[in-house]
C-alpha cells in the first residue's frame, strides 16, 4: 500500500508526482522509496540541500498497511533504497542519490559537488607571480598601523591578493565594501593595465549599492589615478553577468563558455542560493580569483541552500595556516593566530576572513548589542537591552491585540508617506522609499506581510495620501517575486508605481539599474509580485533603512529563528522598534536555522 492512500495532507502535487515516479522507476509499489522521493522533493522547497535520512528516520512517520503510523528503521531504509534502480551512488546518472545517509535530488547532487570542486580548487591553488615589494608597499599604504590588534581588513587585502579565493565576512558597518576597493586596487597595482574585474550582486538593488559604494572609496584611495581610474564602476547582477538567456533558465556563460574576468566579487553572498553559486564558479576559468562579500550570520538564500555559512564552517572561528602565517608575517611583519591541531588540512582555512569590528554600531549602540546578543543564541540578554531604554536607536513594544494593531502602525508610520510620496522625481521616490520599512516575520496571519500591508494601505487612504480604487496606483512600492529574465527583472528588485511626469502623468513601474541608472514599464507588464509597504525579513536582505518596524507574530512559529531576528535587527541604519512577546522573542534567539547539505562537510571534513 502506497504511503499517500492515508490521505497524507503534508506533501504538494509535486511531491506525490515525484514519488510516483520513483515508484515506477523501482519497478513496483515500494513505500518507503516513495516516501523518500516526496520527502526529498519537500525538503528542496524548504531550502534543504538533501534530506537527511538519520534525521528523517527519527521522526518523519510512515503510513503501513494497518494505517498506523511508524517510523522506518534507518539501516532498513537504506537497504531498500540502495537496491532501487531508481537510486544511484555518488556519480551515478540516476533521478536520485544516496551519499551516506545524505538523500538527494539528482540535480543538487551534482550541484554541490561542482560547487565543493570549484571552491576546493581555488582555495588549494597559488596564484603565483605576486610582487611582494608591492603588495608590501600597497598594505602599508592603504592600512597604515591602527595599534589596536590584528587588522582584519588588511588580512583580507593579503589573502585576496595571495589566494584565489578569498571570503569576507562581516556585519553591517564592518567594511566590507571599503575593504574590497582597496582590495581592487592591490590587484590592479599587481597586474597591470589588462586586468577585468567583473562586480556583482544577488540583486539589482544590492548592485547598485556595491557600486555606489566602490565608486565613493575608490575617489579617495592613496593610490595612483592611474589605478584608481581602473577601478570598475559598474556592477551587475549575477544573473546578467552570467547571461540569462530569456524565456529559459540557462546562461550564456558555463563551463564551457567561461567568463572573461581575472576576479569577480560577489556581495550579498548569503543571498545566492546553491544552484545559481554553482553555476556562478563553474562559469570561471580556474585562474579567475573569487572574492566573496556578506554576512555569515543573516537568513540564509530564499531558495535552496546555506552555501555562505557552508564556507565559513557555520560559523566557527579558525586559525591559519603555518604557510599563510609565514606568508603574512613576511609581508607585513604581523601575525596571525595559527590553527588548532587537526585545522592544517582544512584548505577553506585560510581563506576565510571574518571582520571583527562594526564602525557603525559603537558601544552605545542598542542595534549593535541587541544583534550580538541574538548572534549569540542569549535570548535573555538581547530582551533586556531591547526593553533597557538606555539606547536611543532600539525600542521595545509589546504586542498589541490584533484590532489595536492598526493604531499602533499609524503611530508609527509618521509622516513617512507623505515625506516619499511628495518627491520631485522617481529617483528622489526611490530613495525616500527606504526611510522606514516595515518588517514581518511571516507572511500570512494577523501579524503578516498580507494583513499589515493591507492595514496600512487603509490608513493611507483614510489621510488621502493614495487612491487605491483599482490595482495600481501612484506611491505604491512593488517587489518582484519571480525572475523575469526578458524583462530582467529578479526576484527582490524593489521599485515603485508613479507617474511618468514625460508621458502625461501616465502610470509607470519604475525600477533602478545596477548602473544606477533608471528604467520604467506599464504596470501590467510585471511579472509576480506584491506591495512592499511592509515585506518579510527574507525579503529584505540585501537591503538597508533608516528606520525598521519589526512586527513578530503572537505565537512561536518554526520560521522565528536567531537568524531571523539577527537579519530584521541589522537592517537598521539608525533606529529599530521591535514589536513583539518576550516569549517569543527569547525562543526565537534560542533556535538555530537548520539547512540540511554535504557542503561544509566536504570543504571541511566531518565534524569530530
């Protein structure tokens, strides 16, 4: 008896077409292929890699012949489904791969292992042929001595410039951007005139942002003109630098059609899901460096995938290398701290660069305690700064009943649309549009992106302020749900209906460029999307504000996460009011994202 016939309600279509299939492949009804097939298909929706069958077995009930519920035994389940033809080993062309008690979809399978290649190769590989007189010269320049312990920015400079691949990681206001220019810089003082850089981000918005801020250090660096005129201006996102060919979801560029770039840097690396990451490096020629931006502790992609905290070991703090430490104590003169027994043959070591200290968030800081305390997993401790009252940049609410939820908004948007709507031009709108956002944990739900849009639209027009009669209407911010690659438009792009002051007062979708540059189209011609008055915390990343609303909802719910919090908190510039349940809020900072893969695994070997 197939495992669906209970009138199991937990899988989609997809699942149960995807698990017939399996079955048939198999040769005959066979349950527990099935039930591993429509578990593996759901996994990749909720953003697994693979489905781990160790844990599954523990918990995940099958439905058997009496209809009673039971868990299938790990070592008789694995048996069954080595035996499938529909179930390969590693390197096999089969719909499915058992690798251990690792379960995937054929597809991520070879995804990940092209990845974990790619990373792998360049980590181990020497550039080579690199001026140490003027890497020495260039780090003293660009990072005189501060005096106040290792410069963690210098130390990113260095392994940019030493390895071929090199990884940055750090929190709002740690440099990264300010960094990576000056990384640019050393690169072009060693190479010369010939030297492509190809700058790019998950996002048109997140582009935009890399550029302007390349472009604002480059004009100071104390270097050369002759270098810093080198320095490119434009960024793009990564789905155009890899050429979305319209109408499919292939690129121009692979393997085979490799890019033309002897570095490319990616911001907002967190945002970049496994399939597109991997698509990304096996598009580079081997010598191609790749210096990756982001945030190890935000959300992880939308999709699939945690492949930022996956090369960054999840977090855990390392030490280099002998040879590195050699390396760099040569150049500069500094140290480094040295890797622990067993961390030498870990490759990914001495890559990976953390930044340590936020230049915007100071000691008197309620964003930059609060988010070190949920990074932390202290749920106490984040409460109780947020509740202090001794920072002028964090306020706590508690959580209004739902019919108040409305007066509580009202108060707080201000005079925020006003201030936006009045703008002069669609550039001037765009940017007042990120004053103040509204953040919601889920999407459904009183406390919800639907419901909270929705009340605020109201509130909007009770003021005059919009005239939502039919489904456009001038000010209302918009979000694309779904890539576009015709039109390019991407998952996340935010822009905004108003009118076209050049055709009439005629209503037009306008959207920024990752040139910075502005483009609009007629409303109907946009693909999924939705109001962005208020938007999810996933939603958001990538993404800053002036002020941040966070509305948590009024129950524990498995999306509220350290995570979760860590990235709502640090979308704030200057100030954040946290709405919520002391309850729910300490859970929340006492539960991890989980992302099931065998990408850190294999970049880093077995956990001991």
């Amino acid at each position: 008896m197939s495992f669906e016939r209970d009138g199991n309600q937990d899988f989609s279509e997809l699942d149960l077409q995807f698990a017939r299939l399996a079955e048939r492949l198999g040769g005959g009804e066979a349950p527990e292929i099935a039930l591993a097939a429509a578990l593996a298909s759901r996994a990749r929706v909720e953003g697994h890699i693979c489905l781990d069958l160790a844990d599954a077995a523990g918990r995940i009930p099958a439905v058997q012949e009496d209809g009673r519920r039971r868990f299938p035994p790990l070592e008789h389940w694995l048996e069954i489904l080595a035996k499938s033809p529909a179930v390969g080993r590693p390197g096999d062309w089969r719909p499915l791969v058992l690798d251990g008690t690792r379960f995937y979809l054929y597809r991520y399978w070879d995804y990940e292992r092209k990845l974990a290649e790619g990373l792998r190769g360049r980590a181990a590989d020497d550039p080579g042929g690199v001026n140490g007189t003027v890497l020495r010269d260039g780090l003293n320049r660009l990072f005189p001595p501060a005096g106040d312990g290792t410069d963690w920015q210098k130390v990113a400079a260095f392994t940019a410039v030493t390895k071929r691949l090199c990884v940055l990681s750090g929190g709002p206001g740690t440099g990264k951007t300010y960094t990576v220019a000056k990384i640019l810089a050393l690169l072009i003082e060693q190479s010369g005139t010939g030297f492509r850089i190809a700058l790019a981000a998950p996002t048109g918005k997140a582009a935009a942002r890399l550029q302007e801020s390349i472009r604002e250090v480059a004009r100071t660096l104390p270097c050369p003109e002759s270098v810093r005129a080198r320095i490119p201006d434009e960024a793009s996102t990564v789905h155009r630098l890899l050429g979305s060919l319209p109408g499919t979801a292939s690129f121009r560029h692979d393997a085979a059609h490799p890019l033309v770039a002897d570095a490319v840097v990616v911001d907002e690396a967190s945002m970049v899901d496994l399939a597109l990451f991997s698509r990304l490096v096996q598009a580079l020629p081997a010598r191609t460096r790749l210096i990756l931006l982001g945030d190890r502790d935000q959300l992880a992609s939308v999709e699939a995938g945690a492949v930022l905290g996956d090369i960054c070991n999840t977090g855990r703090d390392h030490g280099y290398s002998s040879g590195h430490r050699i390396r760099y104590e040569k150049t500069t003169g500094e140290t480094l701290p040295a890797a622990e027994p067993g961390e030498e043959t870990a490759v990914m070591g001495d890559c990976i660069v953390g930044l340590r200290k936020s230049w915007r968030f100071g000691e008197d800081s309620g964003i930059g305690a609060v988010s070190h305390a949920v990074n932390a997993g202290d749920g106490r401790l984040a409460l109780d700064a947020a509740r202090s009252g001794r920072f002028g940049d964090l306020h706590w609410l508690d959580l209004p009943r739902p019919e108040a939820l409305p007066r509580l908004l009202e108060e707080r948007i201000g005079e925020w649309p006003a201030d936006s709507l009045d703008a002069a031009d669609p550039e001037a709108a765009l940017k007042l549009l990120d004053r103040f956002r509204i953040l919601c944990a889920l999407r459904e739900g009183p406390y919800g992106v639907a419901a909270v849009n929705g009340l605020v639209e109201r509130i909007l027009r009770r003021r005059g302020l919009i005239r939502p009669e039919g489904r456009w209407y001038a000010g209302r911010p918009v979000m694309i749900n779904r890539n576009d690659y015709s039109l390019r438009l991407f998952n996340g792009d935010v822009g905004r209906i108003l009118p076209d002051r050049e055709a009439g007062g005629e209503l037009r979708a306008f959207f920024r460029s990752p040139d910075g540059s502005l483009r609009s189209l007629p409303p109907t011609r946009l693909p999924e999307h939705e109001t962005v008055w208020a938007t999810t915390v996933h939603k958001s990343q990538g993404s800053e504000f002036d002020r941040v609303l966070l509305v948590l909802p009024d129950r524990d719910t498995p999306v509220l996460t350290r995570e979760l919090l860590y990235t709502a908190v640090t979308r704030a510039r200057e100030r954040i009011e946290i709405c919520g349940r002391q309850d729910v809020f300490t859970t929340a900072c006492a539960r991890r994202t989980v992302r099931f893969s065998g990408l850190r695994d294999v970049l880093w070997g077995p956990r001991p």
